[in-house]
C-alpha cells in the first residue's frame, strides 16, 4: 500500500483519520497511548508543510451530539504533547468547518468533533464521506485502531481522493503481518480472556501458524470441561465444548503444542474478599470457580516463552483486576518482559495488564487495536486498508 512518503503533501489539506478513542473518566484522559502512537504522523506532516485535519471518534455517541464525548480534552492534551496549537472545531462537517479549514496556514494543525456525532459515519453514508472529502486533497488513514470498521472516515472517504496509511498504520501492518505470515520461530501465540465465543476465528487461523498454543483465563475452562475434568462454578459455554474438543484434536493433527492450565486458584465467590485455594486442574472443587491460573500452570507458561523466539498475547490469564486473581498475569506479563524473544500486545486487556504490571516498556510491540489486531489475527482483511490506494 502507498504511504504517505510516497506523495506530496506541501500545501496540501491531508484529512488524517486517528483513533483518539481513548478511555475518559470525568472528562479527563485516563491512557494517552493512542495520542502518542499519532504524533509520528501529524508531526512528520506538519515538517512537511501540510495543512493537518485530524478526524477520530471516542465512544458510541450512536448518531448523537453527547456533550462527554466531546474531543476537546484530547485537543488540549494533543496540543500539549506536539508542542504546538491545535485547533478544536465543534463539527466535523459544514461551514464552520470549511472556514476554519481555508484559514488554515502550511503546517497548522484542526481537529474535527467526534465524527460519529453523525449517524452516517457508522453506516458509512456516501454522502457524509463526500462530505469529509471535500475538506480535503489526500486522505491519510493512521487509525489502527478503527481499521476493522467499514465507516465514512475510515472507508468510505477513501474512495473520493487519494488514499495512503500513516506511521502508526504501517508500523501495526508490518509487525502483525509479518508475525503472521513469516513468523520466526518456535512461535507462540497466549490466548486468554473471558469467552470462547470472542476468541473462536483467533483460535481456528492460529492453528495453521504457531507452533505452541497457551490457553488460560475464563475461556480455559471450557477447554477443561472438554478433556473431561470437572470445573465447579468456573466459568462455562456449554455450547462450545464441542468446538474445544476440535481444537484440541486439530492441535494435534497439526503437531501444534497445546499448554493449558494444570492447575488453577479458585475461590469460593467472585469477589476481591473471596476465600481462595490452590488446587490441581482435577481437583476443583464442586461450589468453588476458579479465577486464575495457578502457580504450576503459570510457571510453565513462562518457560514455554522463554524459549519462543515470537510471542503474540491477546487475553489475561484470569481476573487480573482484583490482586488475589492476578498472578498468572502478572508471570505472563514478566516472561514476556524477561525473554530474548520478539513480544507482541494484541492490544485490549493485554495492554492494559502489561502497563499494571509495569512491563509495557520492555514489549516490542503494543498493538493500539483491540477489536482490530484481533480481525487480522483471525486472517481477514481489513476495510480500512483495502480502501487505501495501490497505486
Ligand atoms: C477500539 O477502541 O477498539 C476502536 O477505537 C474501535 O471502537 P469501536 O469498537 O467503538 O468501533
């Protein structure tokens, strides 16, 4: 795909699509990850002398002007990091915005209110993708995060001039694309997490490339219901345990090395004052569920990456928020820190629990996209960057 340094841009008005879809509490900023990630981009347009219109969403306003998903704090925040004024625009479309836009000098930077205060950016209406287009003479795509959404911003504009990705873009495209099409190995993928149901296309494509699978958190216990153990209160998709045994079998036929949990801490309740117990992955008892990998379990884990020479994690190992459950995390998140092996974030929670842990600094690569590192670990191509111009 072209990129940005493929064309110029001096003088130009680039229309760069970010994903400023960062978590707010109180109107203030709680993880500023994805301003950063951006700033690559917006600073090596704005060296260049291009006039900068950043466009993003934040939450599901679903269509509707929500007065806290306004983009100002990011705005400010922006104008902070960059060290140079941001204008914030109250619109992303109309006339305000186009007078703001021809005010524009080389290298000034706008950005626009939460595209998806219009309902037809989530149904990617072509009028309202004509309508950012307009802004613009190049269209810059630096949002990662948003790339599995076929929206006006993130789509549908592409079609109308001509279409590149930024930094932030690229840099995800290589190093997931690489891990997932030439992979150095032993390649070890850790899928962790809640539900089965989320990590099924994930599963089913990593299969075909790793050579050591790990399975752990809440979706493990469905996988041990599917070797015959009883799991007590844990966690259960009844419906998927069928799916678990096929896994497991398919594992084998392909010689893929299966880890999963040979023991587990339960708890008689789900809650930080519940009473816990270590216990063999057999051994769980029936009134109690268990909420974490226990210390066997953990400590294999470790080794298995220690000696990976690639490691993708997407998913904790149990309930990682509440301290008592939060050890098998915390092993994981530490081997990923201490081995020689090229680590990799699939973005979402295990980000979050590598920046808890402290580790974040020693990842060699944090994904900004949950739901969107996840879609091209499960193989599919991305709306986003199918939209981008070849040529
Ligand atoms: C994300 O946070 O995963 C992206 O910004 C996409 O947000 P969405 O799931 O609301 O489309």
């Amino acid at each position: 795909k072209k990129t940005m340094t493929d064309i110029d841009v001096k003088g130009q008005r680039v229309f760069v699509r970010v994903d400023f879809n960062v978590p707010m509490a109180d109107g203030t900023i709680t993880d500023e990850t994805r301003i950063r990630a951006a700033i690559p981009t917006i600073e090596y347009l704005v060296e260049q002398g291009a006039k900068v219109i950043l466009a993003s969403h934040l939450g599901r306003p679903k269509g509707e002007v929500k007065e806290g998903m306004r983009l100002t704090a990011v705005g400010i925040r922006l104008a902070e990091l960059i060290g140079k004024p941001v204008t914030k625009l109250d619109e992303s479309i109309g006339q305000e915005v186009e007078q703001a836009i021809a005010n524009m000098q080389n290298g000034d930077i706008v950005l626009l209110e939460n595209v998806r205060f219009h309902a037809g950016e989530e149904k990617n209406d072509p009028a309202l993708a004509q309508q950012f287009a307009q802004l613009a003479d190049i269209y810059v795509n630096d949002a990662f995060g948003a790339a599995h959404r076929a929206h006006a911003s993130t789509e549908g504009i592409a079609k109308h001039i001509p279409a590149v990705s930024g930094f932030l873009m690229q840099k995800e495209l290589d190093v997931l694309g690489k891990a997932l099409s030439n992979p150095e190995r032993p390649f070890t993928a850790i899928i962790g997490g809640a539900k089965v149901k989320d990590k099924i296309g994930v599963i089913e494509n990593l299969l075909e490339k790793v050579d050591h699978l790990i399975i752990g958190g809440g979706l493990s216990y469905t996988f041990i219901k599917a070797q015959g153990y009883d799991i007590g209160k844990s966690l259960l998709e009844e419906d998927k345990i069928e799916l678990a045994k096929s896994f497991i079998d398919k594992a084998q036929a392909k010689g893929v090395q299966l880890h999963m949990p040979i023991d587990a801490v339960v708890a008689n309740e789900f809650s930080q004052d519940a009473e816990t117990q270590v216990v063999d992955i057999d051994a769980i008892p029936a009134d109690w569920m268990g909420l974490d990998i226990g210390p066997k379990t953990a400590a294999h884990f470790a080794d298995v990456i220690q000696n990976s020479k690639l490691i993708i994690w997407n998913g904790p190992m149990g309930v990682f928020e509440i301290d008592k459950f939060a050890n098998g995390t915390k092993t994981v998140a530490d081997a990923m820190a201490a081995t020689a092996g090229y680590t990799v974030i699939g973005g979402g929670d295990s980000a979050a629990a590598v920046e808890k842990f402290a580790v974040a600094d020693q990842m060699d690569h944090i994904s900004t996209g949950g739901g969107a590192s996840l879609e091209l670990m499960e193989g599919k191509e991305l709306p986003g960057i199918i939209a981008l111009n070849d040529k």
